[in-house]
C-alpha cells in the first residue's frame, strides 16, 4: 500500500484495527523450490489523474512533472532493457509533453520509447516527463495518456506488461494546488531523543489558498511536541483499544498565493518515546474556504521513524490433568515484555500468530474465538493444530490467554503440545531479543 492510499485509508477510518508499526514483506521472498515452475509479470506504474494549470491568456501554462517507471514480482529473475512507450496523442489540443533524455519520441511527437533500464521489483520513478496545459484549453478539458511496455528477463526471455494497465487521465483545472515535500525516512533513532517534521506548505496552482487545514496521525511510539494553538489533539489511546494513534486537526488561516510557500508559526516537533519501535508519522494538507486541491498527489506525506529497541515476545503454557473423557481447560498466554510495543501499520496483519499443536491424546471441544483450524497436509492426521491470532498492535505488559477446552479421549502420561509465536509472514521476529520463550508447552497428566 503506498504512503497515500494508507493515508486515505486512515482518513476513512479504514486503518481501525490496522494500525501500528510497519511491517516488511517482499514482493518475492526467494523461498520457491528450485523443481517449481515460476512466473513473472511487468508492471507500469503511473499516476491514474493528473492535473495541469489552466494556461494564462498571456503567456504559457508552468509544467508539472509526471513521474513513471517499471516493476516486476519475481526477484528470483533479472530484467533489464525497459522499454516504456508512452502514447500522448489524447493529449491533443489539451496538453504538452516535454520529453526527457531517455525518451525517443516519433517525428509528431506523439509517440515516444522511454529507456528505463534495469527493472526493479520495486517501483522507482525512472521516467520524468513534463507536462502542462495547451494554449487556449479551458478548465475542464481532458486527455488520457496511454502506455506499454516490454523489458528482457522472466521465464520466457521477455516480459510485456498487461494490455490497459495502467493511464493518466491529465484534466486542465484551475485553482490552488497546495503540497507538502517528502520527508527523509529516520533510522536507528535513541528513544527518548526527538525529530524535527519539516513541513512547508507550497501552493503550485494559480489561485490563492485562502488559508489551509492540517491532519496529522501519530502512532503509538511517537508524541506530538509541538502545540499549535489552530489545533485539536486527540488519543493516544490509553484504554486497550486499537489503534493507539494522536489525532490531529488544524485549521490555519494564513493566505497562500500561487508560487508561495509558507511554513507553521513554529517547527513541527515529534519526541521518540521510550516504546517506540517501528513508527510512523503521516500528514496532509487541504486548501481552506472549501477549496477544491487540483491535484492529491502530494498533499499527504508519511515519515517513517525506525527506533533502535527491542520488544520481549513470550509464550507461557500450562499443565493439567483428567481422567479420560473428562474435559479441561488448557490456558496458553501471550505476553509483550516491552519495552517496545509492535504492530503493523502499513499491512494490518497480526502483530503475532500462536501455532497450537495439541497434546496427544485430547480433542479441541471449545477454543478461543481468535483461533482456527490450521490442521494441513504433512501435520500428525492424530494431533489437532490451530492457529491463533493477536491484534495488529501489542503494547509493552499486553497479555492475551487463550483458554482451549480439551477433552481427554485417552490419558497419556505427560502428553505434551506445544505453542509457538510466529509472525504472520516470515518465521522470526526481528525486534525480539530472547527468541527461547517463543515457545511454551502445554501438559496434559504429567507424571510428576
């Protein structure tokens, strides 16, 4: 999900139970088997909409830059020489496009072959192309551009990217245009220790924002120092429930004329708590007096604040004993030691999934309503296995019990199942400092 659209998520409310630090998963992890037949695709990446400043009657529209390039899935294969051919005749009498050196446009200029190079499996702008509104298009008027492309590698020798996939509907549109700049990603950061938001408000349309409203979320790990008296604060939430974010709200009154840029009345202060892990800071401006923003693109930005710490992941099990056909309660427990708290923020998957192999001997008769069956091919046909399930997020002290009720089909002395934590993707937790109490087991009759 990139930055945006999990900003529109949050703004929609989407990111209720999916919020906390982020979580990395590779588009290809590598772990095909060397007899399995494997694939691959090429993929456009371009922006849907694209919007361009109506041009002045006087003079010439500014140029907006428009940003594409080449991805593919499959890390295992290398693929080079990407040929991305861009078609702008929708454009015509709309927009014009001025193409970059790795371009080679047709003698109408309609037309052009963009060298993008090695294709990465994850995007990265490759082709910039300029583009602004016709003399004499009025506000309203649209073109599309359309694109293919092809790149050497995959299983086959050559990779096309699926016909359609991807356009760029360009509209000639009047009004502000305001945007926030990219900021710098932070790593291996000191909790305790605090960072500085740069956040400057630029206006590249061609009317003035009559003032300009802010949202900001912060998640867990991260406070908001600063306070601005236009502002609203909200959360953490300090109950239990997820997501524990700061909310915030501004409304600032300041005019911003086209080709201006302004900055808050002071900088933008976030202090790196002490149960910081994986942290994110996202923020979005809008146009004041209702406004419309020609173009979304750059309006929400997200700052990524990776915290040098280390959250304890424990698994505690238990013992108990019947005779046979009785039926007990067996209690695993999970428990966050701190001092960090985990989650996932990008992806919204369990912050930890508990494997449960059951004692020999017993059958699950009630289990917990975060668990499922997860008996597969290769497992014991004898012994039961499910899979539990936490919430996206565990903050520091969080403790979850799982209480399962077995019945005893027949005693087995020291019969033994047995609780591993694992994350939902991957194998191990990479913030956990004592790997050894992952894993817990559950004992039924012990013999001493």
């Amino acid at each position: 999900m990139s930055s945006v659209s999990v900003l529109r998520a949050l703004r929609r409310g989407a990111c209720a139970a999916a919020v906390g630090a982020l979580a990395v998963a590779g588009l290809g992890t590598g772990l095909a088997h060397a007899d399995e037949a494997q694939t691959d695709q090429l993929w456009i990446q371009a922006p849907y909409e694209q919007a361009v400043t109506v041009a002045p009657a006087d003079g010439s529209a500014p140029y907006r830059s428009l940003a594409l390039g080449l991805y593919h899935d499959n890390d295992n294969f290398t693929v080079t020489d990407g040929r991305l051919t861009v078609d702008v005749s929708g454009l015509a009498q709309i927009a014009e496009v001025a193409w970059p050196a790795n371009c080679t446009p047709d003698d109408a200029g309609s037309v052009a072959v963009c060298d993008t190079g090695d294709v990465p499996t994850r995007y990265a702008p490759q082709v910039q192309l300029r583009i602004r509104a016709a003399a004499g298009a009025a506000a309203g008027a649209q073109g599309a551009i359309e694109y293919s492309a092809e790149a050497t590698g995959g299983p086959d020798g050559t990779l096309v990217a699926p016909d359609y996939s991807a356009e760029t509907f360009v509209t000639v549109g009047s009004g502000p245009d305001l945007g926030v700049s990219a900021p710098q990603d932070a790593d291996g950061v000191q909790p305790g220790t605090s960072l500085t938001v740069p956040f400057a408000v630029t206006n590249t349309g061609n009317e003035t924002a009559h003032g300009f409203s802010v949202k900001m979320w912060a998640t867990y790990g991260l406070d908001v120092v600063t306070r601005y008296p236009q502002c609203t604060y909200t959360g953490p939430d300090d109950d239990g429930t997820y997501p524990a974010m700061t909310y915030v709200t501004c409304s600032f009154d300041t005019e911003v004329a086209p080709g201006a840029t302004v900055d808050l009345s002071a900088p933008l202060r976030l202090a790196v708590t002490g149960h910081a892990l994986y942290e994110r800071f996202d923020y979005e401006v809008e146009p004041g007096a209702g406004a419309g923003d020609l173009d979304g693109s750059d309006n929400g930005r997200s700052l990524h604040v990776n915290a040098d710490n280390t959250a304890d992941f424990a698994v505690h099990g238990t013992e108990v004993s019947g005779a046979a056909g009785d039926t007990v309660t067996a209690a695993f427990r999970f428990e966050n030691r701190g001092p960090a708290w985990v989650g996932n923020v990008s992806s919204g998957d369990p912050v930890a999934v508990l494997d449960f192999h059951l004692p020999q001997g017993t059958t699950a008769t009630s289990v917990p309503d975060t668990c499922r069956n997860a008996w597969k091919s290769g497992d014991d046909p004898a012994i039961g296995h499910y899979a539990c399930t936490l919430p996206v997020s565990a903050k520091p002290d969080l403790r979850v019990d799982f209480p399962f009720r077995l019945r005893i089909d027949r005693v087995v002395p020291d019969a033994t199942g047995r609780v591993v934590a694992r994350p939902d993707y991957g194998t191990s937790f990479a913030f956990d400092p004592d790997t050894r109490n992952n894993s817990a087991e559950v004992v039924v009759n012990p013999s001493a």
